[in-house]
C-alpha cells in the first residue's frame, strides 16, 4: 500500500520479462524436459537451459544494427538460426561459391525469412 504507481509499474514490467524468460526456455531451450531427480542434475539442466536462452538473447543483441530498439524473439532467433545453417548446408553441398552468396545485398532478407516481423 505504500509503493507509487510508477514503482508498481516498474516491478510489474520486472515480472514480465522474468514470466518471458521461463516461457522461452520452457518452449525453446527444454526447460521442463529433465527426467532427473537429482537435485545436482536438475540445477545443471536448468542452469544449462537458462544459460542457453541468454546466450541466444546476448547473440542476438550483438547482431543487432538497427536503430531501432532491440526486441528478442526466441521464435525468430531459431529460424534466423535454422535458415543460417540450411545455406551454410546448401553451400557445401553444392560446391557454390561462399563468398559469392555470404556478400549478396539479399542475404539478411534470406536468412530473416519466416521471421517474426517486430
């Protein structure tokens, strides 16, 4: 009863984000996916599940270029990630020039294809 109103909104916008970061590693990083009952186990998987989503967050922070502010989506993380492997894949398989493709002004609108527009 005693907070402000703006330090209610602060702690709400806090909760959030953290109901966010369980989502993403629930769905995306196998957060609930251990079958351990150890409990040492069970601190590695979720350290290792939450360490996953915040290396993708950081990683994708880093690629960030655009003056607009950054909005992490796991969603497009993963296909901007699968998309990057299927080409590097093409790439080899088919003996195609790496630089040739890597270099194309088109490349960023391929490998963000199937992404979530933000």
């Amino acid at each position: 009863m005693e907070l402000t109103g703006e330090q209610i909104l602060e702690y709400y916008q806090a909760r959030f984000q953290i109901e966010f970061i369980f989502r993403d590693a629930k769905q995306f990083t196998g957060l609930s996916n251990c079958q351990s009952r150890s409990c040492q186990c069970l601190d590695f998987h979720f350290n290792a599940s939450l360490i996953a989503l915040n290396l993708a967050k950081y990683e994708a922070d880093n690629r960030h270029s655009s003056p607009k502010p950054f909005v992490f989506s796991m969603t497009s993380y993963k296909r901007r990630e699968f998309n990057r492997h299927i080409l590097y894949t093409f790439i080899d398989k088919l003996d195609l020039d790496r630089n040739l493709i890597l270099n194309h002004p088109n490349l960023p609108s391929v490998l963000s294809y199937g992404t979530l527009a933000a």
